[in-house]
C-alpha cells in the first residue's frame, strides 16, 4: 500500500471537504466548535497536515449535513496515481 498524506485521492478528499464547509457557510472556527476541537484541528486536516479516521469523517458529515457516501465516491473516482 502506498503512502496516502500526499495522494491526488487525499487531495480530493480535502477539496471536497472545504467546498461542504463552505457550502454549509462556516469558517474553521465555527466548525471546530461544531466538533469540540481547536481550529487548529480543522486547518491541519484542511491543510493535508492531517489525516482523518472514519469516525472523524463520519462526524464532519453529520455537522456539515453531507452524505458520507457521495463524496467517498468522488475520492474513488478520483485516479490513484497522476495520468
């Protein structure tokens, strides 16, 4: 298995994320506080300094209102390696 911080599918991820942040109209902060983390927390994981485990992930879905599922087939679709 090869490494994943860096991946273009790790990449997506964190694009997709902002976006649905975006989206749902809050800063960092807001979402941070949303999740009872530091901001700091957010900005690493929307930097790619950080990875999320599922649960993580699966709580960013619920207090951003996305499907779980929609964007892990975005990622998916997403090439493994550069063209």
């Amino acid at each position: 298995m090869s490494k994943t911080l860096r991946s273009l599918r790790q990449q997506r991820l964190i694009e997709l994320l902002v976006e649905r942040r975006k989206q749902a109209g809050l800063s960092q902060a807001v979402l941070a506080d949303k999740l009872g983390r530091y901001q700091s927390v957010v900005a690493a994981i929307e930097s790619g300094g950080r990875r999320l485990d599922v649960v993580e992930f699966l709580e960013l879905a619920e207090v951003l209102g996305f499907d779980p599922h929609e964007i892990l087939d975005l990622v998916r679709a997403t090439p493994r390696r550069p063209a």
